[in-house]
C-alpha cells in the first residue's frame, strides 16, 4: 500500500456538516490524549478501506506516520489528512463515501468522549440500553414510522469464494424483498450481502436502500467498513456494538464464520435464552452453501452440548437455499411487526427485550480475566453463554485487535479453564476453525492465541 506524500484538507459531509460554535470548541479539546488517539486509529481504518490486512498492528505501523488535524474555520471544522492511503483518493480527491466515514467517525468518537462517557461506568441494564439508544439516535440511524426492513446479516471476514457467492444471493433475495441490511460493516459475508441487497435493490428502483455497518474501535482497523456501507456506526465496545445489532435489527441471518462469529451467536442467544424474551419474535437463521454442512454441524452440536435443546429452538439452519432464507426472515419481520404493534412497542428499537447485566458489560481480556472466566456446564444457560461469549471475544482480540496481539505476545497464548466436556467441544470447534482458516484471511499463516485447559 502507497501512501499520499501531501496533507489534504478535507470538509465535513453527512451528520457533521453543521455545528454550532459550542459543538467546534468541544472537537478542538481533543487535540491531543486518548481520544485523539482512538480517533486518529479508527480514522486510519475507514481510510484504509479494502486494505488486505486483518491485523490491526500491522495497520498502524504500516502507517505509523499518519496523522489527523481538527482545524476550526468560520463555518465549523475541516479535517487535516497526512500521509493517508493513497488507496481513498482518486486524482487527488478523497472518495465521497470514505469522507463521508471519516466524519461519521469523528461524530461518534467525540459524542461519547462528550456527552456519553461519564455515564459510562453506569452498571444499571437499563441505562445502559439507554446509551445505546442515544448513540443510534446521535447516528440518525433509528427511522420512526418505518415498518422492520432491518436485516442484521453476521458472518466471517475470512470466507472462501462460494460461502461469499452465497451471501450475496441471499442479500439479493432479500433486497428484492425490499429488506434492508446491517453488517459488522467489513469484508467477507459483511460485504457479499450488502452487495447483493445494492442490486436487487436497483432491479427494484429502490434508491433509499440501506446498508449499514456497525463497528467498534478494536476491530475497525482489521475489518475497515466495504465500499458498500452508506451508513456507518462506531460504538464504543463490542458489547454496546453486540446490543446495537439486537436492538436495532428485526432479524439475523447467520452465514459461515471463526470465532467472532460464534461470539456474536452466543450473545444473541443467551439473550434470547432469557425467559422473559420468551414470548418475543426474533428471527434468527444460520445458512450457507451446501459445502458449509459439515460447519454448521459443529457449530449446531456445539451450540447444542453447552447451551441444551432450548437454543437450537431459538435458530433454524438453512442450506443451499437463498431465496427460502429471504422468505423466513421476511415471514419473521411479518411477526415482528404485529407483536410490537400489539404490544404498542417502536418498530426501530427493541425496547423489550431483556438483556442482562453480564451481556452489557465490558469485558477487557486479558489473561487473568481469560483464565478467570467459568467455563462450567452447571451454570444456567444464559450464564454459561455469556462466559463462552467473553471467552470467543477474547480470542478475537488475541488474533486481530493491537492491545491483544501484544499481550499475547509479552506472556503467551491466553488460557480457558473449564470442565472437561466443555473443553472437548470447545477444543474440537475451534481446530475446525483453523483447519478451515477462518482464524485469519487465507494464505496467512495461523498460531494459535489460546491455550484450553481442563
């Protein structure tokens, strides 16, 4: 990758295009500390966008030399880019939708930073929800009086060919379905469904289409947002990004994936595990090509042995059949609207779902939390999947994430303790992963970051 040898000065597009004076004064107080820093790494992401690296330190020493300026003018902000990628500009001209990610970026970095971040230490479910909420709303992502269309569509950035292929026909199927989609917003199965919804989207002269993506600053930077993406989100932690999809989505299509994936499948369904969500319609479908039988097997018998029967109640498995797909989470969507219409609930934020403390707060891994966790069968379900879940997270950080990478790399591999038949499952579903390179992008060579011990 070349970088840009000149700065570029670039104005504000989207939801920053207009400030007061107040609002400029409080993005110039972060010339400098941690927030300019996360600020400056998530800006290098969406700048980076169709990067072939999975690995966020290898971003930011690639360009280490990058740098990012807040200049305040007259009429509200510009932004002062040195040594950029070269790869976001076109005859010297940054590319419309990466301006308008960069300063998505800068939105939700300095709102939390601002107004959000004092309230972050709040351990109540329900103001935490509520922060949510408000930084969905501060995006203008939430629509009132739009019936669910939202369609959260999760999935590996490390895919082969056909997995992708079949993505995309499910993004068109639903796209001619006039459904809309919400990814992780990355490569792999989070691009291939937006791509396929863009062109159903176009047969059906739908010009409002959606394609959203929700990200955080931990993983941007290895999975920077697809050029598909016209609505972007940065939460601030992976649990507040896991909240946002439930809550904002009507429904999930499941596609084949690693462990991040497996991370988000715990958290939706150990929210959904909850016997007060009992009664709550949430579409959830696991699919991928005919090949991806034996994955979805695993993933189902895994599922299955730590989580009981109750789950796999809460998700069907479809194979080789993008348009069934459609039709089941369109026919889903049909039932969300009636239950919250009934119920007299908002159809663009699932206010009554109930999710629990232990799925709200932030988990940081390192190795003492990792060898901590309790990894047990004789917990109740929604806790032992919300364990699995924080134990998946931080494998995920351990082989993508710089603050993982260089704890594994100072004192080794994390370690997960746990009953014995738990680390057999768990032990035989991760060395499928690696045999099947859904660990890191294909051709890149996998060490393990974990350790399973019983």
């Amino acid at each position: 990758m070349d970088k840009l040898p000149d700065s570029v000065t670039v104005y504000p597009l989207g939801s920053m295009d207009l400030l007061s004076q107040l609002e400029v004064a409080k993005l110039r107080d972060i010339g400098a500390g941690e927030v300019r820093e996360r600020f400056r790494r998530c800006a290098l992401a969406v700048l980076n966008t169709g990067s072939d690296f999975d690995d966020a330190r290898a971003v930011y020493e690639h360009f280490a030399d990058f740098d990012i300026e807040l200049l305040q003018v007259e009429r509200g902000i510009r932004l002062r880019l040195v040594n950029a990628p070269a790869q976001a500009f076109v005859d010297g001209e940054l590319i419309r939708g990466i301006r308008e990610h960069l300063f998505a970026v800068l939105r939700d970095v300095i709102y939390y930073s601002t107004e959000m971040e004092q309230r972050a230490e709040a351990d109540a479910p329900a103001r935490i929800t509520d922060m949510v909420f408000q930084l969905l709303r501060n995006a203008r992502v939430l629509h009132t009086r739009v019936e669910p269309d939202v369609v959260v569509c999760w999935g590996g950035h490390s895919i082969d060919r056909e997995e992708y292929d079949y993505s995309k026909a499910v993004g068109y199927h639903l796209g001619l379905r006039g459904l809309n989609v919400c990814t992780g917003c990355g490569p792999g199965a989070m691009k291939g469904p937006m791509k396929g919804a863009a062109v159903a989207h176009g047969k059906q002269r739908i010009k409002d289409g959606r394609y959203i993506g929700i990200s955080e600053p931990g993983i941007i930077a290895a999975e920077p947002p697809n050029p598909l993406v016209n609505e972007l989100v940065i939460m601030p932690d992976i649990e507040k990004r896991l909240e946002a999809f439930v809550r904002f989505g009507h429904g999930i299509v499941v596609f084949p994936g690693g462990v991040g994936t497996t991370e988000e499948l715990f958290f939706v369904l150990g929210v959904l595990l909850n016997p007060a969500n009992g009664d709550l319609p949430f579409p959830v479908v696991l699919t991928g090509p005919a090949e991806a039988a034996p994955y979805f097997e695993q993933v189902d018998a895994f599922l299955r042995g730590t989580l009981g029967a109750a789950a796999a109640q809460r998700y069907q498995v479809v194979l080789g059949d993008p348009e069934k797909v459609a039709r089941l989470m369109r026919e889903g969507l049909r039932e969300v609207r009636n239950f919250r219409r009934d119920q007299g609930d908002a159809w663009y934020f699932n206010w009554r779902l109930r999710i629990e403390h232990e799925f709200q707060q932030p988990f940081e891994p390192t190795h003492e939390a990792m060898a901590a966790l309790d990894l047990g069968g004789a917990q109740p379900p929604h806790l032992l999947a919300a364990n699995l879940r924080r134990a998946f997270s931080g494998i995920v950080a351990g082989n993508v994430k710089d603050d993982g990478i260089r704890r594994i790399e100072a004192h080794g591999p994390f370690e997960l303790r746990g009953e014995r038949q738990v680390m057999q499952q768990l032990d035989r579903l991760l060395e499928a992963f690696v045999t099947q390179q859904r660990m890191r992008l294909p051709g890149v060579e996998y060490h393990p970051c974990y350790r399973l011990v019983t």
